[in-house]
C-alpha cells in the first residue's frame, strides 16, 4: 500500500545559502533517481511509495550526504493510512 | 525583511479523511485570505511574509480551528536569514 | 557512529485523549524493547543508536501502529554528525 | 486555557558543534526568562502557556537569535486541546 513522506534536509554546518541549497539539491538528486513519484516545495520535498522504498531512499540519502557535511538534521514525516495516502489526493483541488 | 513560513495542520481527534481535509481546507482558507503569497504542499503550506504578519496568520488558524477540533498540532517552521527567504529562490529550479 | 533520531507519533484517526496516548505508548513500548538508549520527552522520543538500527526501529513501529490506527502521522528527525551525536552532549546541562 | 508548544531551533550557517549548541542555549535562555514552565529534550524545548504567551515567546526569540545567526530554521509545534493540555499529562508516566 502507497504512502507519502516529507522529507527535509537541514544543513547545521554549511558557509552560505549556496552550499545549503547545494546539499539540498544532492538530496533531491538522490530523490529523483529513486523512480518514486515526488513533488519537490519550498521547505521539503514528497515521495510517494510503499513504506519499504521510502525507508531505502532514507538510507540513500544518509550515505549521500554524510560525507558532504560535519552535521546535519534529516526530517522525515510518513503519512500512513491502512487504504493508502497519495499527494494528489492531498493537493490536487490546489494545483 | 521576508521569510518563509510552512505551516502543517494535524487534527488528531478527525473521524474521517474528509474531514482531515476539511480542516486542513479551512486553515488554507485563512491563508488564502490573508493576501500573502503561499504555496499548498502535500503535507504543509508555505507562506512568504515579514515574521510578524506570519505570527498574526498563526493567531488567525489558531482561532479558526480550535472551535471545529478538540485536539490539533500545529507546525509552523520560519525559515530565518538577516538577507531574506522567499519561496521562488528555493524551488524555481524544480518548477 | 551513533546519532540521534526523535520520534513523534501523531494519530489522526483517535476517538479520545486517551487513545492518543495509548497508541503513543504503544509507540514508546516498540523503542523501549529495543534496547537502545532513549529519553521520552512531552512531545517526541529521543532515541540514540547506529542509523541501521534506527531505520529498523522506524520499521517496527510502523508494523506494530499501522493495525491500530486507521490513518496517522510518524515524524522522525534524524541529527547526523560524522564525529557522532548523542542524548548527553545535548542535554547534560540542562539536568 | 494552557496548551504546550515544542520549539527546535536549527542553525544553518554554524562554524561548529560549539556555535551549534551555544545557539540553541540562548534561545532556551529566553525561555527560561519567561517565567513560563518548559522542559529542555534532546532537540527540542517544550513549554506550557497560553497561546497568545506563546506567541510572544517566539517573537522573543526570533529577535534574540536573528542577529547572531545568518540563517536559521525555528521550528514550532503547537499541540492545542479544548480542554487544554500540559506538560506532566504527557510525560508523567514515563519520569
């Protein structure tokens, strides 16, 4: 069954708005590679999957960025529902 | 100076889907009305705004929803620089 | 290199306070047979530990909850320092 | 009627651990003058008010870290109840 999971990357040691988006946009690399669908906002981006893919691309993402960056704070939010969750659902009467 | 501000609404005492949605309609109805800029996300909407029409806007969903919810969190992130946060320069590219 | 991962579990589906909170225990008890080391605090748990051990936990708690909760939301903010990151560098002062 | 409201400060632009932690220790030394009653966690502080007081405690602390820091995430969760809610309801059992 299909979830969402918000995911946002915070930088705690980076030199400029630059480097932060930098890492940011590594992460989301790694988001777009994965295949899932996503929907990349301004302070987070939203993957939908089962929630084992989810939990890999989480692991992806921390090898990723680990070496990129002395400390860091990765947020995660499952949105979990028994008959599934799914971002149109969620957004579609906005867009 | 403006910032950014994502707001995500969790009503947690909701007996169905649509009226998760419901309340999470009627807080984005608040933003809506608030003449700010935003943008709905599947999980939170951003607003763009100096910080102290964000915390008025707060106020404002604070007041909307405790009357329709018994038990609700409210998030709220500010996105903080001295130079000023908006919504184009963290998702332009991916737009 | 252990870090740290808090952990908040919001139900959106709950009839009362104190199925909220029983299924929060519920939670709390999954991390407390873990064997790792945690702290729970009024709004998330804070737990230390390899981030495999982390993500495998993440994963217990989501197949222990989901059969209990029709729809919900699990936050997890992993803090993630090469040099490691644990409960008592963060906290130590302020005990 | 008192509600509580978990803040978690995330500087994105810190030199090191040190600048991290001196950060987030002068945001909880605006909230320890507030007169209010909070209770410090691993990443985040939770602390027991009206909204309104709440409200200006924010305020508070975006004016104290915002000249000592180029960019940071101020991160807020207001969990809001009719009948209110406190910090011992939900931790007690567990202290």
């Amino acid at each position: 069954m299909k979830i969402t999971c918000s995911i946002r990357l915070l930088p705690l040691k980076a030199e400029s708005k630059d480097q932060i988006y930098g890492l940011v946009d590594e992460a989301i690399g790694v988001i777009a590679n994965s295949g899932l669908k996503y929907l990349v906002g301004p302070s987070e981006t939203t993957v939908e999957g089962e929630f084992s893919q989810l939990l890999k691309l989480i692991e992806e993402i921390y090898k990723k960025i680990t070496p990129l960056c002395d400390r860091y704070v990765l947020e995660v939010a499952f949105d979990c529902a028994k008959s599934g969750v799914n971002i149109d659902e969620k957004i579609a009467k906005y867009r």
